[in-house]
C-alpha cells in the first residue's frame, strides 16, 4: 500500500491502518493509500475488515494546506467524485466492515467511518465534520450517511456547529454502535472484528444487499429479493457444514470458510 496506509491480514480478517504521525491527516498520500487499499480489498475480498489507526487519535482532519490550498472549484468537484467512488465501493464490500475508533476523529476519517457496517468507539473518542472552518460542507459522503443514522435535524445541528460529539452521545444518536473503555478498546474492537469475519460471509453479505434494499425503497422490496439473495445460501458450505455441526455438536460450533 504506502508508509502511511497499511494493509494487514490477521486470519479471515484484513486490517486497514492509518499511520501518519503525528495527527494522521489526509494528504495526498493518505487519500491515494486509502484508494488502493479499499481497490485491494474489493479486488480479492477477504471475511470482514477493520480499520483502524495508529497514534493519538485516529486523524485531525484533511491536510488544509497541502490538499486545498488553490485547488479549483473544477478540481474540487472530480476529487470529490474520485473520493465517493471509493466510498462506494468500501460500503458494498460483501462483507462485514468494522470501523474503531479510539480518540479524535475528524472529517475524512469520520467519513469513512460512517460508510463502514459497525462504528465501534472509545469513551475517549471525539467525532466532528468541521469542514466550516474553511468554508466547505463534507463532501466524502458525510451529512447523508449522518442523516440516515441520526436523522436530518442531528446531521444538520453537528455540521452547521462544527462542534466536537462524545462517543456516548453520538451512540444515543445511532451513529456509533458500540462503545467501550480506552483500556479495553483495542482488545474489544478487534474480538468483535475477528467475531463477525469469523462467520458466515456469504450470509453476511445477503445481510447487507437486504439491508440496503429496504433503506432504499422500503421493507415490501426487501422482501421481494428474499429468494434472489438468500435463496442460494442454501448451496454454501457454509450453510451446509453448518447445519451437520447443529446437528451432530448442538448450535455455535459451526466453522465457516466464507464459501
């Protein structure tokens, strides 16, 4: 990937790190290591993936001077759109994603954090889109993926503010799934992590396109996809190997091979 993206594989599970001291903030580097990254894991998907970063807080935001300054409003609108693709692609991964954070998490980071399936906290952590700034709303998908978690009343009052939100409110909201101790938290991100790639992907993934289908047209079309989507669950070794153990060692003793 880069020296300050890495991409890790720890078993069913790959990890994306952010590692670019001190504050982690998105440069050039960063936002080319994230493409390639989410491009590699699309490419040959692996069970779940984490994302993580490495340092004091997951990131203080975009790199202002290196990223906008004298940027045109023509260039601005196609590194929007390069950045949303990407965005795309990370949110119809066929597999769970885990985004952990364990400190301050700002913009960029926030972001993407809302694109993935599960956003685990730390009671330290601090989450804000404070593209006002510098004069900008957030463009990487941010008030429309807060909307859908918290409602448009709360994804309005966070960015027009530009205010810092703890990991507890934020929970209370909808955003953040799960929130654990600071000295429990990487323990606890990464067993939930590893629990969730640990289990049926291709169910997992059926999950996801049902999930989806209702956000976006409703229960009823949910429904309509059940036997598309689920149906050929039944020809998985998952399923099937999953089924023998319930039978022959009683439930929870299944091992799934994503197939």
């Amino acid at each position: 990937m880069s020296d300050v993206v890495r991409l890790e594989t720890e078993g069913p599970l790959a990890v994306l790190t952010f590692d670019s001291p001190p504050l982690n903030l998105f440069d050039d580097a960063v936002f080319n290591g994230f493409r390639a990254a989410i491009d590699k894991i699309a490419a040959d998907p692996p069970r779940g993936l984490l994302i993580r970063a490495e340092g004091k807080v997951v990131s203080g935001g975009v790199d202002v001077g290196r990223v906008f300054d004298g940027m045109s409003a023509q260039r601005g609108g196609e590194l929007w759109d390069e950045l949303l693709a990407t965005i795309a692609v990370l949110e119809e991964l066929p597999l769970p994603t885990v985004f952990a954070a364990h400190g301050l998490c700002l913009t960029a980071a926030f972001e993407i954090a809302l694109a993935c399936d599960i956003l685990l906290a730390s009671e330290r952590a601090k989450f804000g889109l404070v593209e006002i700034v510098v004069g900008l709303t957030p463009s990487m998908g941010g008030p429309q993926r807060l909307a859908e978690r918290a409602g448009p009343n709360r994804a309005k009052e966070l960015i027009f503010t530009g205010e810092l939100f703890d990991a507890n409110t934020l929970k209370e909201w909808g955003v953040v799934n799960r929130v654990s101790a600071p000295d429990a938290f990487e323990a606890e991100s990464r067993a939930f992590a590893e629990k969730v790639a640990n289990g049926p992907t291709r169910a997992h993934a059926a999950t996801k396109r049902l999930v989806w289908e209702s956000k976006e047209r409703g229960a009823r079309a949910a429904d309509g996809i059940v036997a598309e989507v689920s149906g050929p669950l039944f020809d998985t070794a998952d399923l099937q190997n999953a089924v023998r153990s319930f039978l022959a060692d009683g439930p929870g003793k299944a091992t799934y091979e994503g197939r």
